[in-house]
C-alpha cells in the first residue's frame, strides 16, 4: 500500500533528504508542500505530515492546530522537526495533539526508524475496526492459524445479530452502529467475566463478531452472552415496538412487512485437537452451524461437536 508522506516547507532541501533515505522503500511517496498550499493538500488526506519548521514563513503551533481542526486530518500523525528546542516551545506544540518532535541536527536513520515505525503502528491500528476497537480479520485469521499450530482445544464463537437490517431500516445507522457497539462490549464483558484465559475477540465486520475461548466448555458462556444481550438490547428500541414484540418495515414494493426483534445467535466450533488443519475448514463448518441457530426464533446458540 503507498504511503503518501506530505513535507511542509518553503523550499525543497527536506524532500531531497526523504528521497534519499527512502531510495530502497518504493511504497513511501513524498511531496513537497509550500505553506501557502497547505488548504488544497490536506484535502488528500496524506499517510503522514513532517513539518520543517526551520523552513516555513508561518507560526508552527497554529499550523498545527490548522491540521487537527481539519475532519478529514484529525487523526493524520504529524512529526516536527526544528532547531528550536526550548522545552516550553516543544510542550506547545505537543499540547496540538502532535506525535513527535525531532530536533535538529536530525540523526537521518532515527528520522528514518522514526517514520517507518510511525507508520507500521498506523498499519496496524487501521485493522483494528474503527466502530468497536476490535481487532480485524487479519488478526482474527492470523489467530486462528496459531491455535491449530499450537494443536490447542479451542472453541470458536461466530456471533451475528438477526433482523439487524430491519433495525437499520427503521431507526438508522447512527442507531444500528449503538447496537454493534453494544453487541461487542456484551461479548467482552461476559467473556471477561468467564475467568477464562487466552481468550481472542474478533470484529469481522458488520454485525459479524467471532471469540475464541480455550477448551471445548463454551456452552454456559453462551448462554451467559444471550441473557445479557436480551435483557440490555430492549433500551434500543422504542416502548411501541416493544409492546408490539415486532418492527415494521415497508420493503421496495411499498407492502409493510412485521420483523422480529433484534436478537442474537451464535454458532460455535468444537475445534478438538487434530481436528481442524486450517482455518477455511472451520469457517465452513462455522457458516453451518451458524444457519442453525439463526433458524430458531429469537437468541440462540447451537454446537457444533462433530470429530
């Protein structure tokens, strides 16, 4: 993936020197930025800003503040690097929500480390789901594939909500993402509250969540995530649709259509030792066991415990 690295100065000795440092990394792109430019770049939303304060006609703490109050550069990660290394002056711009402040004279291999390790940490972070904090499919798969090599016991929780795009019809998405949100914090609190160690909770994506747990006693833990779900998930919906025990949605033919409540069902793997030699065979055997609970009304969990 490239990395779109914006220099800001007011000449172009700084971009000259990244080139160079990074002649052997082909996936880092620099451009320079005049001062001046700065409202028509950053609506490209770079990888990473570095500015040159030594090189800029412009006060350094106010263009930064420029750069945080800015939507789509709120969370860009930022490097200063100046020869004004008075510890007041480097605490005001730190206080700008600014990552790091390097001094000159610059080491050019810390400078190198420091923004190959920045972006590493980015890269990381970005499989991370943005709504729950949850890690991603990379981590989960990633997971999966240690416990089979490990040849553990382990029990893999494939949770989904039902009827979740009915709910997202009728009360939105700002809505629908609360119940995501609380789908996942319902998983971590019971799961935590286990006592169980080693545990893993994944955010597939979506109202698609998957856990981990070590063993093959899964069962009172399920059962413990659907009592919490459904006593808590009546707070998302309105005092009539919970008198009714439906919602109603009109579908593209302009008939109303009634949709059970949101509910939550979770298909489990019994992956027993040996049983599994990589991770699409569970995954299609979690796909199964899955359909299975989402065929009873309501929440449910269902076992899968075949050799």
């Amino acid at each position: 993936m490239a990395q779109d690295v914006y220099i800001i100065d007011d000449d172009d000795a700084s971009i000259v020197i990244f080139r160079e440092l990074f002649k052997n990394d082909p996936e880092y792109k620099f451009t320079s930025v005049k001062t001046e430019q700065i409202d028509i770049a950053l609506k490209n939303i770079p990888s990473l800003i570095v500015i040159n304060e030594d090189a800029i006609d412009r006060d350094v703490v106010d263009l930064c503040r420029k750069i945080r109050k800015d939507e789509d550069n709120s969370i860009t990660p930022v490097i200063i690097v100046s020869s004004k290394g008075e510890r007041e002056h480097r605490l005001n711009i730190l206080q700008e929500s600014i990552e790091y402040f390097i001094k000159k004279p610059v080491d050019e291999q810390y400078l190198y480390y420091t923004v190959k390790n920045l972006n590493r940490l980015l890269s990381s972070n970005r499989r991370m789901s943005p709504l729950t904090g949850l890690p991603g499919n990379v981590q989960i798969h990633a997971e999966l594939k240690k416990r089979i090599q490990r040849e553990e016991a382990f029990c893999v929780l494939y949770l989904d909500l039902d009827n979740f795009k009915a709910y997202n019809d009728v009360y939105g998405f700002v809505k629908g993402d609360e119940i995501i949100e609380f789908t996942a914090e319902t998983t971590i609190k019971c799961i935590h509250e286990s006592g169980l160690e080693d545990t893993f909770i994944g955010h597939i994506g979506g109202d698609d969540f998957v856990a981990l747990i070590p063993g093959n006693a899964c069962e009172k833990l399920c059962q413990s995530i659907i009592a919490h779900f459904d006593h808590q998930v009546k707070k998302y919906f309105t005092e009539k649709d919970l008198e009714k025990g439906y919602i109603e949605v009109e579908n593209r033919k302009g008939i109303i259509e009634q949709f059970p409540l949101t509910s939550l069902s979770i298909g489990v793997v019994v992956a027993d030792i040996g049983r599994f030699s990589n991770i699409l065979e569970i995954g299609e055997v979690g796909a199964q066991v899955k359909h299975a609970a989402k065929s009873v009304m309501g929440s449910s969990y269902a076992v899968d415990r075949r050799k």
